[in-house]
C-alpha cells in the first residue's frame, strides 16, 4: 500500500480543521466534511475497494469522538448541556449506533450516501419551511421515551453513515422536543460523544476478520489516519463553540439547514454517475 504524499497530508490538516470547525458550531461531529475527505483520500492511499467505505465510515467515527468531546466541554461552560436530557439520550444512542453500523455492514457504500443525502435534505427543508420560533427556554419538562427516541435515531444514523448523529438529533430535537437551538447542539455534542464510541467498537468488531486490512487498522478504523486529523478538529472545535455562542438562533437554524442541503445534493448527485 502507498504512503500517504505530503499533499494528501496537508488536506487532512485542511478539511480536519474544518470538520472540527463545524462540529463546535454546529454539534454535528464533522463527519459530513470527514467522510467525503477519507472515501478520496483512503482510495489515494491505495485501500482496498471493498473495505473503502466502511473504513472511511468508522475512522470518521473514531476522530468524531474527540471532537464532540471538545464541544461537549465548550458547550457545558456556556451551560448549553443538559446532563438530565443527555442520560436519556444516551440509552438511545447506544442502541442506535450499535444497529446502525450492523446495518451499514450489510449495504454498499453507494446506497449509503445515496439515502443518507436523501434524508438531508429533507431535514434542512423542513427546517427552512416551519423555521420553529422557540423561546429561550424550555418550561415544561421532557418525556424520559421522546428523549430515548431521539437519542436512538441520533445514534442509529451515526454509524450508520460515519458521521455525527447530530444531523438527526438536533432537527429532532429543535422541531419535535421544543428545545432552542442552542440547547440541542450542546445536548447533540454530548450524545455523540457515546454513540460515536460504540459506533466505533461495532465497526473494529464488524470489520476484524476482513482481508487486506491496510496498516493501523483494527477492523474498519484506522488509527494512524485518527492520529493525523484528531488534533486539528479538536483544536479548531473549540473555535466553533465560540463562533456559536455569537450566532443568533434564527442565523444558526438557517446556517445549519443550508449546510444539510448542500451535503445532501452532494451525496445523491453521486447515484447517478
């Protein structure tokens, strides 16, 4: 297998600190920016064809755990966590990153984008359609069951595609669960963190026994590649928190839904050559 070329290192600098970025703005794990980056880089690299994706699926998960991390704690001082919300959505995202990365096991890697951009976008154009008015704060409080289901889905789609479960979380639990922006991305950081972990493991322990695994490989997740990104998206994570504590909620919602609109018209766009 090749060596990495110094080029191909410095866009892991480049699009890791964007990623990481991205996820402290947003609380959305910086896969969405990872994945696209590892599917070019991985085949550069020379990595098998049949493992590329799901490799790219569980090394984005592997670098997405220290960067939410990062957010986590960000978010946590500006008071954006709400540790009672979070332990519900963790018994979800458990179970959710666990099946989904079983189910992303057993697809191509083309039908994953292709559904995953599918849902994008029609996330982000519910969002821009209703554009909620949410009050600051929260008065009733919420059931333990739509917190878990939320947490489920969050981490279900999470390995199931590679990247943050934020991309499910916050939408659900700006529009359904009444929280404002702010909350639901400190809150997304914060269910990530263990999702992305279990992700994680199911991807290593799916992949173990596959051929031609490339070198820092256990299973589907390659260390090396985690070792080179992980600094700048946890560096440049912090900086999104910052960012986001500046944004008004209304310019936050808008920023988030066109992102998942212009991730999502990226990923069908490839169905179809």
């Amino acid at each position: 297998m090749d060596t990495f070329s110094l080029p191909i290192l410095a866009l892991f600098v480049l699009l890791g600190s964007l990623a990481g970025f991205l996820a402290g703005l947003l609380g959305i794990g910086g896969g969405i920016v990872l994945v696209p980056l590892f599917l070019w880089s991985f085949a550069k690299a020379g990595f098998p064809a049949d493992i590329l994706v799901h490799s790219a699926f569980g090394t984005s998960l592997g670098i997405i755990i220290l960067t939410t991390f990062s957010s986590t704690l960000g978010h946590r001082k500006r008071g954006n966590v709400d540790w009672h919300h979070v332990s519900f959505l963790i018994i979800g995202g458990v179970i959710g990153s666990v099946l989904g990365a079983w189910a992303a096991s057993l697809l191509s890697g083309l039908w994953l984008k292709g559904l995953f951009g599918i849902m994008q976008i029609l996330v982000a154009l519910q969002m821009l359609i209703f554009q909620p008015r949410l009050p600051p704060e929260r008065v009733e409080p919420t059931p333990p069951l739509p917190l878990i289901l939320v947490g489920l889905g969050g981490g279900c789609f999470s390995a199931f595609f590679g990247v943050g479960g934020g991309v499910i979380a916050v939408p659900l639990m700006v529009v359904v669960l009444g929280f404002p922006m702010h909350l639901a991305v400190g809150n997304s950081s914060a269910l990530i963190v263990v999702s992305s972990f279990f992700g994680t493991l199911s991807y290593i322990l799916l992949g173990w026994d596959q051929n031609l695994l490339p070198p820092f490989s256990l299973g589907f997740v390659n260390f090396l590649v985690i070792a080179l990104v992980a600094p700048f998206t946890v560096g440049m994570a912090r900086l999104g928190v910052r960012t986001a504590a500046r944004i008004s909620h209304d310019k936050l919602v808008k920023g988030f839904a066109i992102l998942l609109i212009f991730v999502g018209l990226r990923m069908v766009s490839q169905l179809f050559y």
